[in-house]
C-alpha cells in the first residue's frame, strides 16, 4: 500500500479509547510533541479539575497550550451523572465548538469527551459536524472510554488501550505522578 501525501495543513482527527489506563497521558505527550514544534494547542478536559500533574508540567509552556477544565474534580458515573456534571460538560463542549471552529490552535484536545458523548449532553452528530467543519490546519485528539462507532469512522486514526491488569483492584490507590 502506497503512502499519500497529505499538506501539513489537513489537520488530522485523533481517537484514544478503551479501558486502559493512558489515554489522557496519550493526549498529553501529543501536546507535548506540538508544542516542541511551536504549535498552539487548546486542551479542554471535561470532567476534570486540577490537581494533575499534566496540568503542573505544561504550565511552563502557557504562551503555547491553554487548559480549560470543565469538571468537579469527582469521579463520574456515566450511567448516573448530576446536573451538575451535566452542565459543567455542556459547558465544555459549547467551549471546544467555538475552539474547533475559530482555527486559533493547531492541535484542540477533547479530554473525557466520549463519557459526555455517552451521557447524551453532547451528541456524537453535533460533535461530527464540528469536526468536519474546523478549518484546515487544526487537528484534534478526542479521548476518554467507549468511543461511539460514527467517532471512530470519522477520525484517521484510533489508538485503543487495553487494560490486561491494574493494581486498584488489588487494592492500590491511585497515586500522584503516576495516576494524576
């Protein structure tokens, strides 16, 4: 199979699901990677709040990455979310459509987009239709558990991260520096 050439300009769809542990760490050594080659980047995190320390470490580089956190800082049921949670996403979300479509960042994550996705505050053909309107240049890396099927069929590339085994079921807490 032959390569295709794609202009630096296209901007790509990015997905990092599963039930793994790394998808944020994933997105992060993207941004990373970005800002090392002088890019604007935007994270939004839904769901989270500060404490990470992904959020201590890029914090040298605030000329380059912006971090908005839309989240509690609790841990979220999917299946039983409160409305405070609930708006708290839908807040995040009306950010990260005006961030995909104004076209001021070269690299836009969506942290824990999925779980907002599942709970229906974002509807996976809205956020489609976002991402197939951002203007070129501007790729976007969506992360978080059970990516509906239509967000994998829109992205050029979905990464899954498998969980094989995990010490919190052993009855290890999580911990700074390695869980957050």
């Amino acid at each position: 199979m032959g390569l295709r050439e794609v202009e630096p300009s296209h901007g790509l769809i990015i997905v990092i699901t599963g039930d793994g542990k790394g998808k944020t760490t994933a997105a992060f050594g993207q941004v990373l990677r970005a800002v090392g080659h002088g890019w604007k980047v935007a994270v939004i995190q839904f769901f989270k709040q500060t404490g990470c320390g992904e959020i201590k470490s890029v914090a040298a580089f605030s000329d380059l990455v912006e971090i908005i956190q839309c989240g509690s800082g609790k841990w979220i049921d999917p299946n039983h979310m409160s409305p405070v949670d609930q708006m708290n996403a839908f807040w995040g979300w009306g950010i990260a459509r005006d961030l995909l479509l104004q076209g001021a960042h070269q690299l836009i994550v969506l942290d824990e987009i999925m779980l907002a996705l599942q709970s229906e505050v974002v509807p996976p053909a809205e956020l489609i239709a976002a991402l197939q309107s951002r203007p070129a240049g501007v790729s976007v890396m969506l992360t978080g558990r059970n990516a509906p099927p239509a967000i994998c069929e829109a992205a050029d590339i979905v990464s899954e991260v498998v969980e094989r085994k995990h010490c919190f079921y052993g009855g290890v807490a999580a911990s700074a520096g390695l869980d957050y």
